[in-house]
C-alpha cells in the first residue's frame, strides 16, 4: 500500500538498490573515460597579432560561398561553444551547408595584456582579422557576434560597416537594463574602478563564480546529483565532462577592457543611450544600414529576450530580421533542436542575402 507521498518502504528500497547498483557500474566504467576536449573541427591559422589568432574551420569539401563568414565570441569563454563535439558542432553545420567560417580566438590574457582596452579589441584586432579575411576573398565579410563579441559587431559594424556585407547576433545584449536581467542588477552595483585597479585582470574564477550564482540550486547543486544518473552511461558522462571542462576553461579578463565594458554596457547601458566610445569615436546604431539577423533564446537567463528584441527599431536597416528559438543561453548551440534549426535558419538569410 502507497504512503500519502505516494511511495512505500519497499519502493524506498528497490530505489536504493538500483542507486547503489549505477554507482558500482559507474566506478568500473569511470577508469575507461579518457580526458575530452571541445573544438572537434580541424582549423588553420590565417592571421594572428599577439596572442589573437585567426582560425579558419576546414570542412570535407571547398566552400560554396566565397564570402567569408567571421564568428566574434565573447571574451569571458573559450570560443568553441559553436564547435563543441561533432553531433553539437555549429561550425561543422556551416561547412556541410558550403560556407567559409572562421573564428577569432582572443587566447588568455596575462598581465601584459593589463591595459588592452576595447578600441584594441575592436579597432585591432576584429578590424585587423576583417581587414586579412578582405586580402584572401577580395571582398566584403559577413560577421556573427555571439553575446558579448554580439556588442562588438555592432559596434564594429557602426564605425567600420563598409567592410561588413551581413550582420548576425546571436544572444546578444542591446538593453542592458531590462528588469529581468539579474546580472546587469549585479554589475550596477559594482565598484569596478576599485576592482580593476586591486586586481589587474579580472580573474576567470571570479567571473565563473559570478555566472553559477545566478542559479546557485540548478548549476551548483542539481547538475551534480543529476550526474549519478549517467554515471553507467559513458557516452553522456563524457557530453558531460566535455560541458564541464569548457565551462572552467575560461581566460582572465583584461583589466582596462573589463571596465570599459562595465562601465559603458552594463552601468551606462550605452548602446540604448548612444553613449558608447571607441577611442575617439562614439557608436551610434543608427549608423547600422545593413542587413541584420538578430537570433535570441527564449530561456536565457544571461541575455534576457527583452535584451535582444531591444535592437529591433534602433538601427538604420530596412533589412531586419529577428528569430527567436527555445532554449537557454548555451542550448542554442548545442541542443538538438537548436542543431536542427539555428544553422538552417542562418544559412537561408545569409543565403537569400549572397547577392
């Protein structure tokens, strides 16, 4: 006979004995789990300055479409979210569909690095990799901004869209005040001149820590008790770890950059008040003409849909597009029906747009 919480004492124990018995299971499987890595697509460097570097993927086949598509990523991660194992592999889509993509990977910033600011990241380096991508395909570059590296193609794109043909941003923060972003609720409060100039860079930890408190049940705790139930399964047990290890393999932050983008993103919610300066010059949307592909997740609790509709109506493009997909920050990457959707929808606008 059930109890009133629906089970009984026998219940009780045959669920204890299938728990011990996955455990045993999982400790003779866990010794045959040998270390995985993400970024599963063969790449060649193409260009490089200082520790940035240019990837371009190469797929099985040559491209179809000879416009190189350029992926900007965030600082704050590894870039190989879009590339991570070969059944969740963004980049590896692209290439199936015929596209040239490549990648900018910004490598781990040390203390030499201290006083890169955003003008370096985006007027150097992503000008200077756009400037290479021009020398090999002899014309213009389609960019996607994915989050923050998001707020770096538009911004590149306002002050230096002649070299641009498409833009495409991928949850990314225009509005960087909307009342559900905790986050922004966070780094509004943040004394980050007293930061930057105790610590120098911003340490990964201290960003990693940051990013888990924002659901400390789900992605401190119910993660880890939800692993015993893979634990005799040795193919998620490794989706899992691989997860992980990309999720910890995070670069420190340039200090001086950092505080700009705190100050002006996050404090200042610049891009909402066309108040964000690049060196000398100041980023107006309005200056953003040319066709823009804005996709968001519907459950991203990092970039809040609100933060991503937020561009619709602020640029100067008569061309705009704005797809939305279920998922949350990471699984418009890597989940299965972001697999199936995210690349296709991509490549048709990207497509219809090859002029």
């Amino acid at each position: 006979m059930k109890g009133p919480l629906g089970f009984n004492a026998d219940d009780l124990m045959q669920e204890t004995l299938a728990m011990q018995r996955k455990l045993m299971e999982g400790l003779q499987l866990l010794p045959s789990v040998e270390d995985v890595d993400y970024g599963v697509t063969a790449r060649e460097a193409v260009w490089s300055d200082g520790k940035v570097v240019l990837y371009r993927f190469v797929g099985d086949q040559p491209p179809v479409h000879a416009r190189p598509l350029l992926i900007v990523y965030a600082l704050v991660n590894r870039p190989y979210m879009v590339d991570l194992q070969a059944d969740r592999s963004l980049v590896q889509k692209l290439l199936a569909l015929g596209h040239d993509v490549y990648v900018l990977d910004w490598g781990y910033p040390d203390r030499s690095e201290r006083y890169l600011t955003l003008e370096d990241y985006l007027l150097r380096y992503v000008d200077g990799a756009v400037d290479a991508l021009h020398a090999r395909s002899g014309g213009k570059v389609d960019m996607l901004g994915i989050c923050q590296g998001g707020v770096f193609a538009l911004c590149y794109a306002a002050l230096r869209q002649a070299k641009l043909a498409n833009l495409v941003t991928m949850v990314t923060p225009v509005d960087f005040h909307t009342a559900d972003n905790m986050l922004s609720h966070w780094a509004r409060q943040v004394d980050v001149d007293l930061l930057v100039d105790t610590l120098g860079n911003i340490p990964a930890d201290l960003m990693n820590s940051s990013y888990l408190m924002l659901k400390p049940f789900r992605l401190n705790v119910q993660k880890y008790v939800g692993l015993l139930d893979i634990l005799d399964d040795k193919a998620a047990l490794e989706d899992f770890l691989r997860m992980e290890k990309w999720i910890f393999d995070s670069p420190d932050l340039a200090g001086e950059a950092f505080r700009e983008f705190i100050k002006q993103f996050y404090q200042g919610n610049g891009l909402m008040r066309e108040g964000v300066q690049i060196g000398d010059e100041r980023v107006q949307l309005s200056q953003v003409t040319l066709p823009v592909l804005n996709l968001y997740a519907e459950q991203d609790h990092l970039v809040p849909p609100d933060a991503s509709r937020a561009l619709r109506g602020r640029i100067g493009s008569t061309d705009y597009t704005e797809s939305s997909f279920r998922g949350g920050h990471i699984g418009i990457y890597v989940s299965g029906r972001a697999q199936r959707e995210v690349p296709a929808t991509l490549h048709e606008w990207l497509v219809a747009r090859s002029g």
